[in-house]
C-alpha cells in the first residue's frame, strides 16, 4: 500500500492512539529543526516517542508487506539487539519500499540497499552499528543521582542552549526519552541544572552563543574557555557535542593552548568525529557526518543518473573565500579541466536558475547538484583525519564523484577507493585531468567509480557501515552505552586531530600554490554588492578559469544539452604555465599532532 501525501500517514501515525504518547521538542529548537538535512516527516515525527514511532511504522509495513506482522521486531529494536534506527529514518526506509513499488519506479527496485532493508525490518543488521552489545552487559558504571525516584540504568538527561542541527540526521532523538532516558529536560534556566544526572553541552552554543563561556567573548576571541556550573553531585556525568574542526572554528578542542586545556577537562565526555578504536585521538563517543540508510535510498535514482546525463564539469558551491588553500588548489585544477564555482565565492558562472540555496529544501539541493559528474568537496582545513563532512558524503550519495585530499586510513570510511577522486594520488594537475576526462568520456571508467552502490551493504567496508548505522540511529544509544560501560570504551575527552593544510597533492605543498590574499569584505562574510556601497573598489575578483574553455555552451540551462563537447585538456596543457613541483610526488605530511 502507498499513501499519497504525508498527510495520510500522518493520519495513521495519530491514529495508533493505543501507544500515542505527546511529546514537543525543546523551546527555541523548533526553528532549527529544518535542518538541510531533515526529512519533510520530522515535523510530525518529533511529536512522538520511539516505541509509538515503532508501531506506527510497524502498521506501515503491515500494508506494505500484505499483513506479515513486524510489531515484534520493531520492539525489540529498542530494548536490545543492534542500535535502534531513528524515527526519521524509518519513514524515509518505509517511503522507499513504497515508493519502488509506484509505477515507474521499477528500477529503485534494484537497488542492493533497498533488497537488504526489506529483508531484515527494522533492525537492517547488515549496516552495522559500532557497539552492538553493550546492552547484553550486566552493571552500570555511571549512576543517578540519589533520590527519591532514582533507578538503576535511568537517568534524566537536561539539555541546554540552541543547538545547529545542520547535516544530522538523527538529531530529533535526543530529545525524546527511551532507553536509558526516563525524561529529556531543556528547561534550563540560569545554569541551574537541580535535577539533573546527564548534562549535554554543544559546541554551537559555547562558541556562537557564548553559552558557559569563560574569559573573553568578542567575536573569534580565542582566549576563553568552556567552563559549565560545577556539578551539584559527583554521580553528574557531562558531554560535549562538536561538529567543527580544531583548525577552524574548533579552537576549544585543541588541547595546545591553557584555554583549550581547561575546556577538554570540563568536557568529561566529548562527542566528536574520530570513532576509531586504535586511535589516542579516539572520541569518547562517535559523532559523524555521513550519509544515512534514508539519504542513500532517496538518492538512489541520482546516484544512478548515466554519464551522458551529468555535466563533465567539476562543481563547487561555496560562500567562504577567506580560507585560500583549498581556493588556489581549485584554482589551478581549472586551468586543466572544467570547473562550475557557482557560490559566492569565485563565481565562475551563475548558479542555476533551480537552485535551492544551501538553507532550501536538501532533496532539492541534490538533484541540482547531481547534474554535475564531479563535485569538489576538499574540507576548509584540507587534510583533515577523521573530519569528513557533508561535502563528501552527499556527493557519494548523489553520485557526484567527490573530489578531495584523503588521510592514512581513510580507505576504511569510504564506500571504495575508486569512488573518490584523491588528490594525493596525482603528480601534475594534467594526470588529474586525464583520470577526470577518462571518467567522463568512458562508460567502463565512470561504471568503476559508481560500482560500490550496485554491490550488495556486506561488501561495503565495515567501518563504511558502522558511520551509515552511527548517523541513522538514536542519538541516546551512544550516550547510554557510556553510561553503562564508562570509560574503559568511551575514554575522557582528548584533544581532536589537526589538520595539514601543508600536505602535499600533484607534485608540491598545498600551502605553496599561488594565490591571492582574501579581501576585506570577503573575510569580513559579506557580499560584494554590500561591500561597495561602502568602499567603491570593491569587486570580486574570480581567479577560478572560466568552463567555457573546455565546454561549448548552447543555452543557459545547467544541463548536458547546453554544455557539451568536452575537449580534453591533454589538447591545452602545453599552453599551460606549471607551477614548480616538488620532485618528492609521494612525500605526503600526515602528521596528525
């Protein structure tokens, strides 16, 4: 059975009025729930608990699968087994099954992801989570606070400050109670956490919103540190979600400075992205970007699009021009092969007349830039172990092959090597754009590199699936496995890796790529248009070489009918002026420290 607006399932979420239970998301995070990345159900779906959620989705199923009931299952996944998939996710699973069985949609029905989930509802064991077992252990490590009404392996969880939501999926879980949360609290006020035996801090709210921030507080300052109200009993147990690299805005993470120091060891627990065991960078509790079960399936008919259907063209969107290294490596590329920079900064081209805009719509943001075979998605810090955002997992699950600057090890997170473009495999900008050109102008080269999402999950990297399963799935079960477990596998936060913006890619240092100097105005974030009404020698000034070398241009769509006939850029090299090379092509710098 398929519903046809969101309307009717809504209707018959509501109506399982047996196990319903009204539960409203936090004061003042009903405006940052729209995240890029939220699914059009999050509205209806942060208004009920997981078990209610469960059963809803159970009845879904029910119609799906012709009455084969799956209500048991879908309990089980909250009190034990594997870590339960969110609410969100389970929609966007169940909109996929129904959805491929629409007319016209037969061929969703080949995706391998799509066949493994139907299997195996709504558990999907395949895609693995990294502690699957913690619940089977005997024993808490950490306890509530003495009380009237406190119970072993119950907790109550407060929740401060205005968080970013932005590229996580399972963000809406942590304010719903289950599992070992009796109650989810955000009605913090003053710092008075009276109450409370779990504390979750975030780093937005520290650094943007100068929540518990001590020293000073102008704007970039970094001369302060996090510094939350002392506990009010030592059974108090805090965690510190972050999502910024230390060599960006994450300066409270580097553990090199007195202040950041000071802030590691108010954090306890620190939420980050480093989720490798070996690391002695390792975060106390996993917390990625990557692509969730729902986003891969979505995406599916994108991923799938022919290459004679994408733009030959490398695209990069992007409103921050004050960090130039990753700007002048681009810059250089696109002396050898077709780049579309269509943000704000160094605009080569307009950006399609359909474009959303990084705060519209995320589905619609992919299918806009599906329609390019390439996507340039070097994070700010370039060389950044563990740090992999949503520049390159979005572009894998559209289809866009990400180009970037991989980390020893990086290998086990991503879905193949041949799906990703590094960088440091290359000696000169011209051997990049004869493995670039190769994929664009063959069919067995492009298949190579999509060829990962026609194999069946359990020949996907592990560590590949473990973050697929860590982003869709509660967001509790990873603080209730420390809870329980403590810290002899969830270690007390440590400083996060750093970046190497001196690593070396197609034969010299990143650091040493000509370029110019970020302007005013541009490290300032404003536009060009506000920036000369006060200071008339404003311009933007485009170093970034425009497409039309390469691509004849017919018409003003963003289409492979109005940009074709890729010339190869072996055919342009020799009027290209190379930059001086570092003979040492493979000495890359992968110090972490």
């Amino acid at each position: 059975m398929a519903f046809s607006s969101f309307s009717e399932r809504d209707a018959l979420l509501e109506n399982d009025s047996e196990h319903h239970v009204e539960r409203s998301i936090p004061i003042g995070m009903e405006a940052s729930t729209s995240s890029n990345h939220s699914s059009s159900s999050s509205s209806f779906a942060s208004r009920i608990t997981t078990k209610s959620f469960a059963l809803g989705v159970a009845g879904m199923v029910l119609f799906a699968y012709g009455g084969h009931t799956v209500k048991q299952k879908m309990l089980g996944a909250e009190h034990g087994g594997d870590a339960p998939l969110t609410n969100e996710s389970l929609v966007e699973i169940y909109d996929a099954i129904t959805q491929s069985r629409l007319p016209g949609n037969a061929d969703r029905r080949n995706d391998p992801l799509l066949k493994a989930a139907e299997k195996d509802l709504p558990n999907i064991g395949i895609i693995k989570s990294v502690d699957p077992t913690w619940q089977a252990q005997s024993g808490w490590h950490h306890h509530p606070v003495p009380g009237d009404d406190a119970q072993e392996g119950k907790f109550t969880m407060c929740v401060p400050g205005e968080w970013d939501n932005s590229y996580t999926y399972n963000f809406l879980s942590l304010f719903r109670s289950g599992m070992c949360i009796k109650e989810v609290r955000t009605d913090i006020q003053n710092g008075d956490f009276t109450g409370c035996d779990i504390r979750v801090f975030n780093q937005y709210a520290f650094i943007w919103r100068n929540d518990f921030k001590v020293g000073n507080q102008t704007a970039r300052s970094e001369e302060n540190f996090f510094g939350p109200p002392a506990k009010l009993h030592s059974n108090v147990v805090d965690f510190y979600y972050a999502h910024e690299s230390p060599d960006h805005y994450g300066y409270e993470l580097r553990g090199d400075t007195e202040y950041s120091k000071k802030s590691l060891k108010n954090m306890q627990y620190l939420a980050w992205f480093n989720g490798d065991p070996d690391s002695s960078h390792r975060s106390s509790l996993w917390f990625p970007f990557g692509p969730s079960i729902g986003e891969l399936l979505r995406d599916y008919s994108l991923f799938s699009m022919p290459r004679e259907k994408r733009i030959p063209v490398i695209g990069w969107m992007s409103k921050d021009c004050v960090l130039r290294e990753r700007i002048n490596v681009l810059v250089e590329i696109s002396k050898h092969f077709p780049v579309f920079s269509m943000g704000r900064c160094e605009q080569n081209i307009p950006p399609p007349a359909n474009d959303p805009g990084r705060l519209g719509d995320f589905g619609d943001q992919q299918k806009t830039k599906a329609q390019y075979m390439f996507y340039y998605a070097l994070e700010n810090g370039i060389q950044c172990p563990h740090y992999m955002t949503e520049k390159i997992w979005d572009a894998l699950s559209r289809g866009s092959i990400p180009i970037y600057i991989g980390w020893d090890g990086m290998e086990e997170y991503i879905p193949s090597k041949d799906a990703v473009i590094d960088l440091r495999d290359f000696s000169t900008p011209a051997e990049l754009s004869k493995k670039l050109t190769d994929i664009a102008t063959n069919d067995a080269a492009y298949a190579k590199a999509h060829e990962w999402r026609t194999k069946s999950p359990d020949q996907w990297p592990l560590k590949f699936r473990n973050l697929i399963r860590q982003v869709s799935s509660d967001m509790k079960f990873g603080i209730c496995s420390t809870m329980k477990e403590g810290p002899k596998n969830h270690p007390a936060a440590v400083p996060t890796e750093k970046c190497d913006r001196s690593v070396n890619i197609m034969g010299m240092p990143v650091t040493e790529y000509p370029g110019r100097e970020a302007a005013w105005w541009e490290v300032a974030g404003w536009k060009v248009e506000t920036a000369h009404k006060v200071d008339s020698s404003a311009v933007a000034r485009v170093e970034i070489q425009s497409p039309l070398k390469f691509l004849t241009k017919t018409c003003d769509d963003h289409s492979v009918d109005c940009f074709h006939t890729l010339k190869t850029a072996s055919a342009k090299i020799g009027n290209q002026e190379q930059p001086r090379r570092n003979n040492n092509n493979n000495n890359n710098n992968n110090n972490n420290n």
